[in-house]
C-alpha cells in the first residue's frame, strides 16, 4: 500500500516522468508529514547544493541540471539522512518527521540502493545496543564469529537485492563500504569495550589474525568521506592505533600534566602519515581537536602547543575557523569572564541579551532542543528537581534547534513558566560562544559574571 501511494505521489509530483538514464537532469522530491521546518537543503558533504521550499501540501522538489553520482544528504532542520543520486534519476522521499528515520521510504529510480541504505543504518543502531549490553563481553574468537554472521546476513541481502534490480556498481561499492566499515568498528573498539565489561586488568590477548581486515582499508576513497559508518571506522581505528602505538612504544616517557597533549599530537601525526583523502583528513583532524578542547581542560600553554601543532600537520584545513572560534568561546567562558552578551527571544518575541537576564542575580542556564522529546523532558523534570535544591538560583532554559511557534506549543503543553525560557534562532552563534558541547551543559552566573562556564545540569 505504501508503494502504491508513493508510486502515485511521484507521479503528481514529477509530472509523470519516469527515471531517464540517457539524461543528466535529476529529480528529487518528496512529501513531508509534519515538518519542522519551511525548507530542504540538499548537501554533499559540506556543500550546499540546493535548497527548496515547501508548498502548501508540505512538498518540494529539487530539479538538478547536473550533479556527481554519489552520495548526498538532505536536511529538514533539525534532522537529516542520506540520499544516493546518480544521473537521469527521479526519486522520491516521504516521511513524517515525529519518527523520521524509521518512516522514511524512498520511491523511484534508486530506491533499491536508498531503502537498502537506510535499512543498514537503522540496522546499525539496534546492533550498537546489543554490542555494548551483551556481545563485547565474549571471548575474542566468539566475538569475531558473531560479527561475522551479521556481516554475512547483510551482504547475502544485498547480493539478493541487485541480482533482482538494475543497481550501478557505484551503489553496490557504497552499500558495500557501509557493511564492511560498520563490521571493522565493532572490532577497533572491541578490545577496549572488552577491557571495560570484564574488568580485567589488561587488555585481552588477541588472535594474530584478529586485525587482517586492516590490510583491506582505503584511507583515499571519496566516495566513501562522508558515509557515516566510514568515518566512524575511521575515528575508531585511529584511536586504537594512536593509544596502542603510544601504549608499546611511549613507555610512560610524558610527565602526568602533558599526557593528554602528548596523546592527541601521536593520534595528529598518525593520522598525517596514512590519511590521504584532503576531506577525510580535515574532519579527523577536526575530531581530534574538539575531542581535546572539550573533553578535558589542559593547561593554556598545552592547548597553545597543540594548536600549534595542529596547523603544522594540517594544513588548510577546511575547519580551521571553527576550531579557532572553538578555542575562543572555552577561553571566553572561563570563570570570572563576563558572560557573551548574545541575543535571545522571548515568549512575547522581545529581544533580551544574556546580560540583562543575569544582572543583579545567581543564574543557571541550560538548553534544551524541540527535535528530542525525551531529552527536553528529561530536562525538565530535572530543572524541577534543582528548583528545590537551589532555591537562591534562577533557572533559565535557553531553546535551540526548534521552530519558533513549536518552542511555544512545547512550553504551553508542558506547563513550563515562559518567563524563564527563552529562544534562540541563530544555533551556529550560540554553540560557538556558549561551546554547547554536551547538549546537558549548564553555565552558571553570578551578576553576569561566570562562576563555572562548563557545568552540567545533571551534576549539579
């Protein structure tokens, strides 16, 4: 029945036209239940292609001269998931964004290779779970068997899928490239998970032949950057090389004060020396200093010395501005700084500035996104819990990510006090000058002036 409503919204919205091979021109549209947001920006990679509105029947439509083959993702802020198009091709998507992934169905040319795409990632996250409750915990050959037969069941269906349909060699080296690279994190991060579920004191030896599948990954494929499960490997992999490689060959040499400088500069230096693709190397390298500046303070004249190095190794990086604002924003909101006087909306659509909210009085801010339920709930119940627990603080919730009017409804059916929420349009902003890394992150004030720039609402 959904094929059949969807073969029938391709033809009212492609005019009738079939997929045409001998053509360049692409088409992509689709339907929209619910959505969130008035338009979809089409990407590849960090490119913006195009985008497009919806019409009054929550429909849009992209109509492309000529594009690359490849792999390419579509936003409908705050979400988005991937698309392959190839030339000559007339896709259509429909979804109803309260469960976006999971309601997601393309129609047209390439829907095999699209349905099948978005079938292995909603795969993948169900078998994240079983990995980290119940299959890290075996013994390294049963481990290997599991992750076999999983791997197994995945390519039989895609072998039964093209020996059925037309699918390029293009689309079978991707969906391919999914399978596989999904199957080699599980193995990079094995011997840590291991090492954690079991308690044991040292890593579990492994068979010799445990790591053999490194000798089959490409570190300059294009086609593959931006796959989600290549670039995890990726994360994985160079995380296992870099701490194990330090591990044998470091001996402890570092003083306690520089270890986490020490680490980040061999995983930098391992990623220049095998690393090829200019884009795969920008956003490891990208990984790496977020993963520093955020996750554990070092001393200013470490971070100097990292970021020092970083722009020796990579050169031009594509994220260069960001780290920088990055580093910007943590030094801007260290304690007793005044906090970022940043602009923010009312319930009543008045502007009001961070300062003035926090003038002459102990403030708590934490943010919250309309696109997670669970997480702005699980927030709110929090922030009634630390209403009694610190009565002498104002509690201020600060939205993002969220559609203006749908922040209001949130707040109206939940019963939340409007006068202490407030809602930002600009994400891109506020993430920069309030570093929002966790979405759980609180920053405390004290007549503006920051107290703890990098709390949590849960540690509190």
């Amino acid at each position: 029945m959904i094929r059949i409503l969807l073969s029938t919204c391709v033809a009212l919205i492609m005019g009738c036209s079939s997929s045409n091979k001998d053509s360049e021109t692409v088409v992509f549209a689709g339907e929209i239940i619910n959505p969130t947001s008035d338009q979809v920006v089409l990407l590849k990679g960090r490119i913006k292609i195009d985008s497009a509105k919806l019409d009054d029947n929550n429909r849009f439509k992209f109509k492309l001269p000529s594009i690359e083959n490849g792999l390419y993702h579509f936003n409908l802020a705050p979400e988005h998931q991937y698309v392959y198009l190839e030339k000559g091709d007339s896709l259509m998507v429909r979804l109803n964004t309260i469960y976006f992934d999971e309601s997601l169905v393309f129609s047209g040319s390439n829907e095999e290779s699209n349905n099948f795409l978005l079938e292995l990632f909603l795969a993948t996250e169900k078998e994240d779970f079983s990995m980290y409750s119940e299959y890290y915990e075996l013994e390294p050959l049963d481990f290997i068997a599991k992750i076999e037969s999983l791997k197994k069941d995945k390519v039989a269906k895609l072998k039964e899928l093209s020996s059925e349909n037309p699918i390029s060699k293009e689309a079978i080296k991707l969906l391919t490239g999914s399978i596989n690279y999904t199957y080699y994190r599980y193995l990079e991060i094995y011997p840590f998970q291991h090492k954690r579920k079991t308690a044991e004191e040292n890593f579990h030896e492994l068979p010799k032949d445990f790591y053999n599948y490194r000798n089959k990954v490409n570190y300059d494929d294009h086609t593959l950057t931006y796959l989600r499960p290549y670039y995890d490997f990726m994360k994985a992999h160079f995380g296992n090389l870099s701490y194990m490689s330090c591990k044998k060959d470091c001996n402890n040499a570092h003083e306690d004060g520089s270890r986490q400088l020490h680490y980040k500069k061999h995983k930098l230096h391992l990623i220049d020396s095998l690393a090829i693709e200019k884009e795969l190397r920008d956003n490891l390298f990208r990984n790496v200093a977020f993963d520093y500046l955020l996750k554990k303070k070092d001393a200013p004249e470490n971070t100097e010395i990292f970021l020092k190095e970083f722009k020796k190794v990579s050169k031009n990086n594509m994220h260069i501005e960001e780290i920088e604002n990055l580093y910007q924003g943590i030094t801007n909101l260290q304690p007793s700084r005044v906090i970022p006087n940043l602009t923010v909306i009312t319930f009543d659509n008045e502007s009001r500035t961070l300062t003035e909210i926090s003038a002459n009085k102990k403030v708590l801010f934490y943010f919250w996104s309309g696109a997670n339920k669970k997480q702005y709930l699980d927030i709110f119940n929090r922030v009634s819990i630390l209403k009694e627990k610190k009565p002498d603080y104002e509690l201020i919730g600060i939205n993002i990510k969220t559609d203006y009017n749908e922040w209001k409804n949130i707040l109206s059916s939940h019963g939340v006090n409007p006068a202490s929420q407030y809602h930002s349009d600009d994400f891109k902003e506020l993430t920069e000058k309030l570093v929002l890394y966790p979405m759980n992150k609180a920053i405390i004030t004290n007549n503006t002036v920051i107290v703890d720039g990098f709390s949590n609402i849960y540690h509190n």
